[in-house]
C-alpha cells in the first residue's frame, strides 16, 4: 500500500465526519425548533408515604397503631432475611449476629458471649417496643458506629411483624401497648 492510497482512505474518513455533523447543523438551519414553555402534559408521580429517621427514639410514632399492622406470621416471614445473622431460638448460638431470644425488655448490649462494637455497648438503652421500631428502620442511622450493615425495614407492617415476632420469643415477652 503506498501512500497514495492511505491518504484516500483518511480523506475519505474526514469528509465522513464533515458530512454527518455538517447535515446535522444544516438540519437544525432549515428546521428551527423551538421548546414550548410549559410541558404538554405533567406525569404525576404517586407520593411515597415516609416515616423520618428523625422520628427514631423521639416518642412521636404510635406503637400501639404500628404494632397493630403487624402479626406474627408475617413476621416469621421477614425474619428471615434476619435469620443469616441472627438466631432466634432459645437456647440458640451467637452467628454474625447476636442470639435474639428475649431481645425485648433487655438491654443493648447485653449477651457477655458476643463481642458488640463500641457503638452499641454506649448506647446503653433497654430494647423497648419504640427503641427497636427506630433501630430496625435504620440501624446504621439510629446507633452510629453499629457493625451491623442491614439496610433497615421500611415497611411499617415489616417492622411491627418483626417486632412482635422478637417479643413472642421469650421466656418473658413484654405487654403490649
């Protein structure tokens, strides 16, 4: 191949691309196209009904209504995504996670034969019905520094199942609200 033909093969390249680009800028000429102001027509999104971490801990949710979303079928169900890290059966070994039989009523912290990071041992507080409803929507939010890296429940009916659940399983399960 001699250099003849190399520079027919990159002039042809070249005035490729100044063709492409160059119909485009004489489309945009000839055909002037203006944006309308307002949209034609609006796409209504749904609104989401969130519950605020900031909420957590504060007193301001209604257990007893949130408690009353819940049943312990359903909470057996979605303690299973607990269940790869957490036992909940008395008498059960410590995973990933700690033994969760009697969580309820006792306080953070507690099981000696688990080692809790530093966050959880300074938070010091007893698992109460409120308490656990805040940790499970976001425990990385509710105790920070926690080692334990699940997202949360963002379903109240999730979390009030899960919760009832916790406190059927326990020699001493607390009333309920």
């Amino acid at each position: 191949m001699n250099g003849f033909e190399i520079n027919k093969i990159v002039a042809a390249v070249i005035l490729t691309v100044l063709v492409v680009f160059g119909i485009n800028k004489v489309t945009d000429l000839i055909f002037d196209v203006k944006k309308p102001l307002v949209a034609a027509y609006k796409v209504e999104a749904p609104v989401a009904k969130t519950v605020s971490s900031s909420s957590s801990g504060s007193g301001s949710v209604d257990i007893s209504k949130l408690l009353s979303l819940g049943t312990l079928e359903h909470g057996q169900k979605v303690f299973k995504k607990c269940s790869a890290c957490h036992v909940v059966a008395k008498g059960g070994k410590n995973k990933i996670g700690p033994v969760l039989y009697g969580v309820l009523g006792r306080k953070s912290a507690a099981i000696s034969d688990y080692k809790y990071s530093k966050a959880l041992i300074a938070h010091g507080k007893v698992w109460s019905y409120e308490e656990m409803n805040a940790y499970l929507l976001k425990p990385a939010a509710h105790v920070k520094g926690t080692k334990m890296a699940f997202a949360g429940l963002k379903s109240e009916k999730d979390r009030a199942s899960v919760i009832l659940y916790m406190n059927s399983m326990s020699d001493s399960p607390l009333p309920k609200p």
